[in-house]
C-alpha cells in the first residue's frame, strides 16, 4: 500500500462507528440527533430511539455487545470472532501493535475491541504522512479479518435500525472478501 489511504477511508467515519458502539447514556440521544443531520444513514434512528426509551436502548446495547443469553451474538473484541473466547492472542498482538506505533491501551478496555481498533484507525488515517506499514498492519492482519463478519451480525441481530445501519455502514467499509 503506498501512502495514501483507499477513497472510503474517513477518519472522523471510522471515530463516529467507535462511538456508536459505545454504551449509550443520558446524553446519548441527543448526540444521535446530531449526528443524523450530517449522516443520511442514521435520519430514522433517532424517533426509533425515543420510542424505545434509553433503558430498553441500553438494554439492546447490552444483549448485542456484552452479556446476551443464551450468547452474547456481536461481541465486539476481535479474539471472540478470531480465537472463539475472549482476551485471545489477539488482545496480546495488538496490544504490541499499540506500543509500537506510540499508543498506550485504554485501561479497563480489552485492546482489540472494536471501537479501540477504529479509534487507531481513525488515528493512522490522520497522520501525514500517513504510515503505510502500521495502517496495513492495523487493516489488513486485524480489522480485515474479523470486522466484515461482526458487521453482517450486527445487521442480521439486531432489533434497532441504530445498530442495523451500523452494521451496514461497517459492511460497506469492510466488504466481504
């Protein structure tokens, strides 16, 4: 890869689906509000929101992401798509890739989680010149792998248009190879 990024590559895209898998909060909705004035892609999502009710958002959030039973069917960590189990080998590697690149892990977050991988990507993106080396690392041997087959989850799991359109917006930056 040369020093330049692929055409649908945006940071401030990347960092925007980091913050969408974040746990929403009080604040939650009127951030989504926002954002759906600049992101066609999430004008819906905001009526939806109000009808469900932040407890019941939060709810979803949970089922999806962290806890849902009688699986959780989106975990957003990199070792369960890759290794089957959370904190696999690829909390480990990356956890290296961080060091390497000048980066210190979140603490309290696994490091291959998703919003922390997109949140390096957006990151790398922004650099100039950009490091091809670290971005195809990042890309190619950690996102690439893994990502397209969460985002096909996320669409086919979820029950709220929020995580739906996520899922499709991930599928389109990460397309099935």
């Amino acid at each position: 890869m040369n020093s330049m990024l692929p055409d649908n590559i945006i940071p401030q895209q990347l960092s925007l689906f980091a913050g969408l898998l974040a746990a929403p909060g009080l604040d939650s909705l009127a951030i989504i509000e926002e954002l759906a004035q600049t992101n066609p892609w999430l004008q819906d999502v905001p009526e939806e929101l109000v009808q469900w009710g932040l407890p019941r958002w939060q709810g979803e959030h949970t089922r999806l992401f962290i806890n849902g039973h009688p699986k959780t069917v989106c975990p957003p960590f990199e070792s369960s798509y890759i290794h089957g189990q959370q904190n696999g080998k690829a909390c480990s590697d990356i956890l290296a890739f961080y060091y390497q690149i000048g980066l210190q892990p979140v603490e309290g977050v696994f490091p291959d989680y998703l919003g922390t991988l997109l949140e390096c990507a957006a990151y790398l993106a922004q650099q100039q010149p950009v490091d091809s080396a670290s971005w195809e690392i990042l890309w190619q041997q950690h996102l690439v792998r893994w990502v397209p087959r969460f985002a096909r989850d996320l669409e086919t799991h979820s029950r709220l248009r929020l995580y739906q359109q996520l899922g499709k917006q991930l599928q389109e930056l990460f397309p099935s190879v």
